[in-house]
C-alpha cells in the first residue's frame, strides 16, 4: 500500500493482524495466531452454550434467558470470523484493489483529495467504532473485578466469586475461578477484536467505493472541457471528449464490480449476523428491565445492548453509504456538457444513465438491504419481540 493509504488504514492493519486476517500478513504468522485465537475464543461460545443447557434441564429459566444473550452475541462473532475465513481470498482480493485504485487515482491532486477525504472519514468511524464497542463492554467487565475487590477488602460478602457469564466448564468453578476468569475475559476481548475489526474494514470499502463514486463524478462533468459550442458529430475515436467518456464508462463498470465483490463476500454472513444481532439486542433489553432492581446486573446489559446497538449501525450506516453515492452517479452523469459532444459520446452516456438506473446495494442473504431505514426497522421489532417476552414473563 501507499504510505499515505497505510497511515489512514494503520488502525485497521493493527486489529486484523490480531485476529490473523490481515491479506499482507506472513502465511506463519496467520497460523500461529489462529491456532491460539480461535481456541481461546470460540471456547467461550461452547462453554456458554453448556450453561444453558445445564440451565434448561435444571429447569432454571431465568438463568437459561440470563446465558442466552452472550451465546447468542457469540455466535453473530464467530459468523463474522468463519465469513472472513472462508471468503478470505475475496477479501484480500478487494483489499489489492483498494491499492491499486489508490496508486492510479491519486496521481491527479483533486482525485488525491477526494480519497484522503473518504479514507479520513472511514479512520474516524473505525476509531468511533472501537471506543463505543469497548466502552460500552466496560461494564460488563468491570463488575466481577469490583466486586472481588470489595470482597478482599472486606466490604461486600459473596459467598459464590461471580463469573461474567452463566458458563458450564464441567469442573469446579469456584476452585479454578481466576484462570476461568481470565479465559471469559480473553474471550470476550477477542470477539469484540473480531467485530471491530471487520466491520471496520467493510467501512474502509464502502468509503473507497464513494470516492470512486466522487472521482467519476468530478470526469463526468468535465468530458467535455471546452467553451465553444461548435460540435463535431462525427469525430475520431481518439478525440478527447470520446476519451474522457471511454475512461469514465471503465470506472463506472469498476465501481459496479467491486461493490457487487463486496456484496458477495458479505451477503450470506450478514444475513445470520442480522438473525443473531435481532435476538440478541431482544434478550439484552429484556435482562436489563428484569433485573432493574440489581443496578449491577442492570448495567452490565444495557451495557451489551448499547453494544448491539452501535455493531447493527455500524453494519447499515455503509450500506446507506454506498447507496447514496451510487445513486448520484445518474446525476453526475447528466451534469456534463454532453450535448457539446458528439453522437458516439452521446451513445456511451446513454448505456451509462441505463447502468447507473439499477440500484447498488448491500444486502443480507438477498432479502434485506443494509440501510438506516430498515435499521429503524429492526430496531422497531426487537422492542416488539421484547415487549412479547414481557408479557409472558
């Protein structure tokens, strides 16, 4: 990559090296860290899953609804990474090409500006991203560590050490409590690395996508650079409003196969992730009016909530991002001084305004398309889903 293109995607770098994800990163290197991460990880989701079902044959349903928010949440991180995994090739694929755009487009200093501008907005939601994701878990992690300490002391008695979630380790959990401790916390820092890493990077295409969007709107406006109103109906191809019109339809036809990469490579996981993201945002909601009375417990839900919250925006505010710039490419396209131009051009722009009349979008499973509209949509039936829990608590 770029310097300048790295410095804005250093952050990003940093946490799917972490994870073993990063496309420029040794072949050694992924395995050693996805031999240790995801063991150390995934585990969590599976001793979670053994808590409610210890807590449904116990006949314990509250416990069972209390474990059923972290599984649930666990397994929307785990569809996000086993995604990544799988379409790994697609990914790094999109990432070569972010560099290679970079290298062609930012020869010219106003294109240059249009991508700083783009790269600098998707560095500023990554980093708004990571703090609201890990701010938020701040008090779902603090409280077993406050509450031990007030023990130690000798403020607060407990008579069972609190974990963080409703686990079933099959071993004693108050005998080995610390290291299960630092593996609950392991885990969770793990799968909020997962979520922020890789939704962050679906920011940076989107807004590599726009700039694109902005750089064919900044040529179509100028095919035709030139004061006269003489026209030339039947110039040779190689004059310069035919070339400026023949570049602008190869960046069109660009930008249409890379965001259609993007969807594919994410179309099927979101579809799952939205599924999970839905009953976990209900379940959280449902905890934290439930136990209302507990402030502690309270806290730590709405704590997750706030968390779901900002992972299902973060999903559909690109996806309202790269509707809203493709749909101006009809716009950009009618901006220019094409009636200067000549039949040929005419015709290029024709095909053009008809490419540009079909909607570029990200979806989920084919069914559902990432926007804000529909993420006030969801937002709307997980309160309906809840408000049906509590009527039948």
């Amino acid at each position: 990559m770029d310097s300048v293109q790295g410095q804005y995607m250093r952050i990003n770098q940093m946490l799917m090296c972490f994870i073993g994800q990063w496309p420029y990163q040794e072949i050694w290197e992924k395995f050693l860290i996805q031999s240790i991460f995801v063991p150390a990880v995934f585990s969590q989701a599976v001793v979670q899953g053994g808590g409610m079902i210890a807590a449904w044959f116990a006949g314990d349903i509250d416990a069972f609804m209390e474990g059923s928010s972290p599984f649930v949440i666990s397994l929307m991180c785990i569809c996000k990474h086993i995604n990544y995994v799988y379409n790994h090739e697609q990914m790094k694929r999109l990432v070569i090409i972010m560099a290679e755009d970079w290298n062609i487009y930012s020869k010219y200093s106003y294109e240059y500006d249009i991508l700083c501008k783009n790269y600098a907005m998707g560095r500023k939601v990554t980093i708004a991203y990571a703090v609201s994701l890990y701010g938020s878990m701040t008090p779902f992690l603090v409280v077993p560590v406050i509450i031990n300490t007030a023990s130690y002391m000798g403020l607060y008695n407990i008579s069972d050490k609190p974990l963080m979630f409703r686990t079933e380790y099959f071993i004693d959990s108050q005998k080995y409590y610390y290291p299960l401790l630092v593996h609950s916390y392991i885990g969770t820092l793990g799968f909020v690395t997962i979520v922020v890493a890789i939704d962050s990077m679906l920011v940076f295409h989107v807004q590599h996508e726009c700039g694109m969007c902005e750089i064919l709107g900044y040529r179509l406006t100028r095919i035709v650079d030139t004061a006269s109103l003489s026209i030339d109906l039947h110039p040779s191809k190689e004059a310069a409003s035919y070339r400026n019109v023949r570049n602008c339809v190869i960046l069109h036809n660009h930008i249409i196969q890379y965001a259609k990469h993007v969807e594919k490579a994410n179309t099927t996981s979101y579809f799952f992730q939205l599924g999970f993201n839905m009953m976990g945002m209900t379940f959280t909601i449902f905890q934290a009016v439930v136990k209302l009375t507990d402030i502690k417990e309270a806290l730590r839900f709405m704590s997750f909530t706030v968390c779901l919250f900002s992972v299902l925006f973060l999903e559909s505010w690109p996806g309202q991002q790269l509707s809203d710039y493709t749909d101006k490419i009809f716009t950009y396209t009618t901006d220019g001084k094409w009636y200067q131009s000549s039949q040929r051009v005419k015709k290029m722009i024709a095909i053009m305004l008809l490419k540009s009349c079909m909607p570029i979008r990200i979806t989920a499973g084919k069914l559902y398309t990432l926007n804000l509209e529909n993420f006030a949509a969801v937002v709307r039936s997980s309160f309906s889903y809840f408000t049906v829990l509590c009527s039948m608590q």
